[in-house]
C-alpha cells in the first residue's frame, strides 16, 4: 500500500481486481467500474489509512514503513 517502486506489481494487480470485484457485487460501485474505484483508492493512499486506523484500533503503537522492517 506504501507504493514503492519496487513493490510487486503482480500481487497488486491480483488484488485490485479482487477489490474491484467485490465492490461490484456489494454494489458499492457498478458492474465494470469496481476495478478503477479499487486503484483509485489505493493511488489516492486511503487503503493505507485505513490500514494504520485498523493497526491502531488493534494495538499498534506507532507507523512503521515496510522499509524499517528486518528480515531476520
């Protein structure tokens, strides 16, 4: 959701379009226009304040960017 430019662009793609797709099927959106709602609002980054405002209600204490996280 941080977009980096060497982010999986595979994965995101499989995941917009899964988002796309039960946009439309909840009607949140119409038939054919769930894909493009989906980016929108991975581009304008409300996915990903929406993710630190669940992390937040489930304990998390501060923001971390994928990049401070070691891989051990």
């Amino acid at each position: 959701m941080e977009r980096q430019e060497d982010r999986c662009k595979e994965v995101e793609e499989v995941v917009v379009d899964m988002a796309g797709r039960l946009f439309e099927e909840t009607e949140v959106v119409g038939i054919g226009e769930g894909k493009k709602f989906a980016q929108g609002i991975l581009d304008n980054k409300d996915a990903l304040r929406k993710f630190w405002e669940i992390a937040f209600a489930q304990g998390a204490t501060k923001e971390i960017h994928s990049s401070e996280i070691k891989i051990s």
